[in-house]
C-alpha cells in the first residue's frame, strides 16, 4: 500500500492515493486446498461423462476465467478522480462521479452506479476487496463519495 502526500503542493489528479494488492488463494489455505480439491474432482466428472478432451478443456478455461480473482492476484488503485482495478485478464476504470451509493461489508465494500439498492448492482457495480487495509480504504471511499453507507 502506498500513499500519497496531501496538500496543494503535492495535488495531482492522477496520483495514487491507496494502492494494495488482494491474493484471496494465499490467504487461508484450507478453503484453497478444498476449492482445488473439488474443481479437480469437477473437471474429472466432466471428463468421464462426456469422454472428451475439448469438453475438460473448454471447462477449464471456463473455470479459471470465472473464478480468476480468486486465483490470480488483484491491483486496487484508488485515486483522486477513479478507481482502478487490474487483474490478470482485465482492468477496469471507473471515475468516482459514476458510483451514487456504496456498501460495505467484511470484505470489501460495493460500489454501485445506482441511487438505491437495485438487482444489477452486481454486474454493473465495482466490488472493492479490502485486503489489510479496511479502514483506511473505506475511509478514503467514505470521503470521495460524501455520502454515508446505505448498507453494512
């Protein structure tokens, strides 16, 4: 996690206010064994029903696109004027005047494009996982939305 300087002599729209990195494999090693354990036994089932080789593969990608931010390490870049998230298959950029509500919960907190709950805040939202630094990261979010938390 980095942090930038705050004040007039240090303001830059672009600069890098909290920056973390979200591994959720490494964190607790026990449901990792158990979620590889089960996609192995899945893909194996898929392979002797269908007896076919094109079908394990395509499942595997599948799986692995699916369940990428579980694997693979995810970027947070929290700025001045948006929110970054980078992952080993995509990025995502948003600017803060396009979220109108947030919610927290223990593990990251939602941001959502909508005024009020909505069921397509899943798919259009961003979810921001908080890593180590819950505190720090949802007061930053708390600031840049100058709203208070419509869920917990």
């Amino acid at each position: 996690m980095r942090n930038v300087k705050e004040g007039p002599e240090h303001y830059n729209s672009n600069a890098i206010a909290l920056q973390w990195r979200v591994h959720p494999i490494k964190k607790n090693w026990k449901v990792s064994v158990g979620v590889i354990l089960f996609l192995a036994i899945l893909c194996a089932a898929i392979y002797f029903s269908f007896n076919s080789a094109t079908f394990l593969l395509l499942s595997i990608i599948i799986l692995i696109n699916s369940l990428s931010p579980f694997f693979f390490p995810t970027l947070y870049i929290l700025r001045d004027d948006c929110v970054i998230v980078k992952s080993l298959l995509r990025k995502l950029s948003r600017q803060w005047n396009s979220f109108q509500s947030y919610y927290p919960d223990k593990n990251g907190v939602l941001l959502s494009p909508f005024p009020s709950p909505s069921r397509l805040e899943n798919f259009r939202g961003v979810y921001v996982r908080f890593g180590q630094n819950k505190a720090e990261a949802l007061d930053f979010i708390e600031r840049k939305m100058k709203r208070q938390p419509l869920g917990d």
